[in-house]
C-alpha cells in the first residue's frame, strides 16, 4: 500500500457510456476526476460483447448521447441499429472530443474500497495500489460479469469455447466448423443467424424459447436521418418523459376492449415498426395476463408462419412466460434461420446438458460433438458488477452482507451506510427496463449535480437515512409486483444465477416518473439524505 494514495475529488468505475459522460460532466465543472476500468480501452460493454451479430437494439439515433448539439449533428450513424464496432468507434471518438483520456487509466480492476469514517472518503484498492476519493461512482454497467454455467466437464473439451461476453479480439471464423451454441436470449438471437451463416453446422441448445420481434434494421436513410436530426431536442426531450426512454407512442388502450381485427391490425403494425415498440401496443400487456396473451399468440403465429418445420416452430414458440417478461429479443432473421440444413435446434428444457466431453456435449444420452462452442448464458445481472468489488461502508459493514438477501437502494443510486458512494444505473433503476442511453444521462445528470451543489455548499458528505431506503425498497417492490414481470424466471428477478435471491431488480415505474422523483429529492433540498 502506497504511504501517499494518490488523491481525487471523484473516483469513477467504468469507462463505459456513463463514466465517460460523467467524467466530461465532473470536470467543466472543475472537479478533478478520475476514471478507472480494467479493460484495455473503453467502451464498457461495447468493449467486451465483440460476438458475431452484436449490434443495438435500440435504434442509434436514440441510443446515443443527447448532451451535446454538435456531437449529435456531426455523428451519422451508418445504420438504423447501429453494429458493436461502429458503437465502439463513436465511444473512442467521444473520448478524444472531449479529451477524456488524460484522466482515463485503463487495465486498472478495482477489488475494494473502504469508508474512511475519519477522513471522510473512501479508500479504494486496485492492481496498481490505492486510491483515494471524497466520491466513489460505481458506473460499472448493469450486464459486466459473464455468467459461465459450471457445466462439468468443461476443463476437458478438446475444442475452443468462447462466453459472448468475452470474445476475442481478433474475432473467430467458424467456416467449415461444427458449432454449439448454449442460450437463446438477447445475445443468442443475434449471434445464431450469423454463425450458422459461416459455420458447417450448427446445433442451438434451448433451455428456454423467447419472444423475438424484427429489428428490419438496414442502412440510415440519409433523408430519415436529416429529418430526426432537425427535430433532436423534441425527440430527446420525449424520450426522458415517456416511461421507456425511448420515443415511440405509448397506447392507452386496452388489448381486449378493442377488437380482434383491430388488435391484429395494430400487433401488425407495431411488428412492422419493429423493436421495442410492440411491447407498447397496448397499455394492458404487461399487466393483464389475458391481455398479454394475446399478444403471445401473435408472435407465436409469426414462428409458425416463418418456420416451415412445424415442430422446430412449436419448440420455438415460448409459454412459460408472459410476452416482455423476460426481456423482448430483438433479431434479424432468428427464426427463418432455423429453415437452414445446417442448423439443428435441441431442446434442453427436458434433457438438460448433463456434461461437456473432450468431444462436445451430452444431453438426454446422446453426445453432440463440436469444433466450437458458444455460451450465450448472459450476466450476473445489476448486482454482479457492485458485488464484485468488496465495498465497506460506515462500521465496516459490507455490501456483500447487506444485499445477502436482495439489494437495498435509495433511488437505486445510493445506499444507507455508504457515504458518497453512487451507483450508475444500480438495482432500484430504470436502467435496463429503459432505453439505457436515456437513463444514463439522467443519472449523470444527477449525480453531477448533487456532487457540484454539495461541494459549492462546503458540504462533504451525503448518505441515503434507511426510512427513505425502506421506502424506496418498498415502491420498487410495489410497482413490480402491479405487473405480470415478477412471474417470469428472469434475470430481472436474479433467476438466471444459482443461488441468487430472487427480488425484482430494477424500477419498473417508467423512466418520466422517476426522473421526476429524483428531480423532486434534490429540489427539496436532497430529501431522505443526511448532508453534512
Ligand atoms: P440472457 O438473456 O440471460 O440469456 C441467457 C440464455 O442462456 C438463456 O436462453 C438461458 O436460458 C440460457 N442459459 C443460461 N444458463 C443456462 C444453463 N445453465 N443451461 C442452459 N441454458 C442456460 O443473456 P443475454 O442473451 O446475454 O442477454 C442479457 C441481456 O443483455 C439482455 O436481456 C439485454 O438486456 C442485454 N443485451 C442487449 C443487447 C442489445 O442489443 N442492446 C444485445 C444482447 C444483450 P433460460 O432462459 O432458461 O435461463
């Protein structure tokens, strides 16, 4: 340990899309801010996802920075979903626009961080020694630690495996290649239609089917794209009012008060827009189980209308849960891709894997063998990040303990015992309910703001008081369980990890609602915080 830790004002984690707004915020205003992140560039989950196919899901025009004009006008985006690589350029590029770098150290893991109750700060250790700040941001991302199903057998596959969220840099050319691919969420949907395009052929392991909507994604239209760049400031300013931070129209209809045809034609419609939209076709779908139901059926007559092997269709067609439950897919070509020789789907639900071999993989006593396999099994989602790092507050008390049995927020940015400690997009969010982009800014914005009033103010410290913790605990549980996402096996609800406790994570109250809270806390002189 260094006798002198070199000292900041802020000592931010994460060099994805959040730190690096807020970085550039914390210095204009003449903070000195330090921005650490263990990968070898930024980019955050833009760095590490490099699978074939990743792309957005949400349209680039609104999945991007709305901070700066010039920024916004100058950047064309080559597509309407913009790829990883060319999100990772516009990330490199908003890096030296804004000469970011002089304060950014890469490589850089941070393994704990400690309240120093005396000095009032926080004690944080990394590879390269510690570090000391008066305020610690946590923008470490939502989806940042793989989860790697502990598969037995795994040490002894003859073949390369790769995790999506760990690809290589180099990229990996499956031609001529037997592949397996493990998991059909966001991140399958998208990376199987290319690689059973290059691969010999590929065998999908399905444990369970999700709701896929076309992305009908293609090159920017120049004239589309000019149109929405003259009308930026209306549109950004809906997307941070609508509840989904995005900006297409929300019904306030009921899907069954409508008729069928009337229900069909606006399903239809809202297919053809494509994305996230369909979710908001009707107000009732993700809290009427009936409701919901028949937007279910909807897409499940798209799979059968699309997959000609009647049942590979049925196989594909979820009813586990209800539509939008588990996170909606967003795909280009998923399932004709199923239509191919030389893709066979295997049902996993029943006949679970049971062992990786030196050879492949064995479920229901059969072995399948591969060149390759692919884990698509996503993330220790919301909390992975946050709990990787052992985080100690007042008393020694750790993070870890605290959140034994599910996390505990104030706004889902602050935690009781943990002075000046903020947490991007944390559990008690938006966030991943949103377009991230929107809910980014939002909290930049805030925390920004909050670190700038208390600092002019000659105040050091402000921490969540647990009445206004338990409340808010209370509202993020009430406003999940007011609809049909805590049915779902999700990793919303931490389902996806073993052993993780299953509480709803993030705050499904809509993005305007909760701007408006936050808003209304720090107008009210930073209501339910001790500042001191
Ligand atoms: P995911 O949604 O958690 O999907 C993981 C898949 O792996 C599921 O099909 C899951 O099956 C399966 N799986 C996990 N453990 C398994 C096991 N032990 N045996 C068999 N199958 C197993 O992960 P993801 O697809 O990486 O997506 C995570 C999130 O990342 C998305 O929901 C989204 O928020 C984000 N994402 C965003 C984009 C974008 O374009 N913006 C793209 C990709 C991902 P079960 O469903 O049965 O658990």
């Amino acid at each position: 340990m260094a006798a002198n830790p070199e000292h900041h004002d802020v000592l931010v984690v994460g060099a994805g899309f959040s730190g690096l707004y807020l970085l550039h915020r914390l210095r204009q205003r003449g903070l000195q801010a330090h921005l650490v992140d263990r990968a070898p560039s930024v980019g955050g989950t833009w760095y590490w996802n490099r699978y074939p196919g990743c792309r957005c899901d949400v349209e680039s025009m609104t999945y991007s920075y709305s901070f700066d004009e010039e920024l916004e006008q100058e950047w064309s985006w080559s597509a309407r979903y913009a790829d990883q690589p060319e999100i990772l350029r516009y990330l490199n590029h908003v890096a030296d626009r804004f000469d970011l770098r002089r304060d950014i150290q890469l490589e850089t893991s941070v393994t704990a961080a400690r309240w120093d109750e005396d000095a009032s700060l926080w004690r944080v250790t990394t590879n390269h020694g510690e570090v000391t700040a008066r305020w610690f941001v946590m923008a470490t991302g939502c989806l940042s630690v793989p989860n790697t199903p502990r598969f037995p057998g795994l040490d002894r596959f003859a073949g390369a495996w790769y995790h999506t969220a760990a690809w290589p840099e180099d990229g990996v050319d499956f031609t001529g290649q037997r592949v397996g691919v493990v998991g059909t969420g966001s991140t399958g949907i998208q990376t199987i239609p290319q690689v059973a395009a290059q691969a010999e052929h590929l065998t999908v392991f399905q444990r369970t089917p999700n709701f896929s909507i076309p992305a009908w994604n293609g090159p920017m239209d120049p004239a589309a794209e000019a149109a929405r760049k003259a009308i930026y400031r209306e549109t950004r300013a809906t997307a941070r009012r609508g509840p989904t931070g995005d900006i297409w129209p929300e019904s306030t209809s009921t899907a069954l008060a409508v008729s069928a045809e009337e229900r069909e034609a606006e399903y239809e419609r809202r297919w053809h827009e494509g994305s996230f939209s369909f979710l908001s076709a009707f107000h009732d779908i993700t809290t009427d189980e009936a409701a919901n139901e028949t937007a279910a059926e909807f897409v499940r007559n798209k799979i059968r209308a699309t997959v000609t092997d009647p049942a590979v269709a049925e196989l594909l067609c979820p009813y586990e849960h209800p539509l939008g439950t588990k996170r909606l897919c967003v795909d280009t070509d998923y399932y004709a891709t199923y239509n191919r020789p030389n893709v066979t789907l295997v049902d996993i639900k029943h006949a679970p894997i049971e062992e990786i071999t030196e050879a492949g993989l064995i479920t229901g006593g059969t072995e399948y063998a591969f060149d390759s396999l692919i884990f698509a099994t996503g993330f220790d989602g919301m909390t992975g990040a946050l709990l990787a790092v052992d985080i100690r507050g007042r008393n020694d008390q750790s993070l870890r303990d605290l959140w034994a049995e599910g996390p505990h927020s104030y706004l889902g940015l602050t935690v009781h015992g943990f002075p000046n400690l903020f947490t991007m997009t944390g559990p008690g969010s938006p966030s991943v309910l949103s377009n991230m982009m929107t809910s980014i800014e939002q909290h930049v914005e805030w925390v920004d703001e909050c670190i700038g009033h208390l600092s002019e103010q000659g105040q050091t410290t402000i921490e969540a008081t647990p009445d206004a913790q338990a409340d808010w605990d209370q509202q993020v549980h009430d406003e999940a369980y007011a609809t049909l996402y805590p049915r779902a096996a999700s990793w919303y609800m931490g389902a996806n990890i073993p052993g993780k406790p299953r509480v709803f994570l993030p705050y499904i109250g809509g993005v305007g609602k909760y701007t408006e809270i936050c808003a209304d806390v720090a107008a009210d002189g930073y209501r339910g915080f001790v500042v001191a």
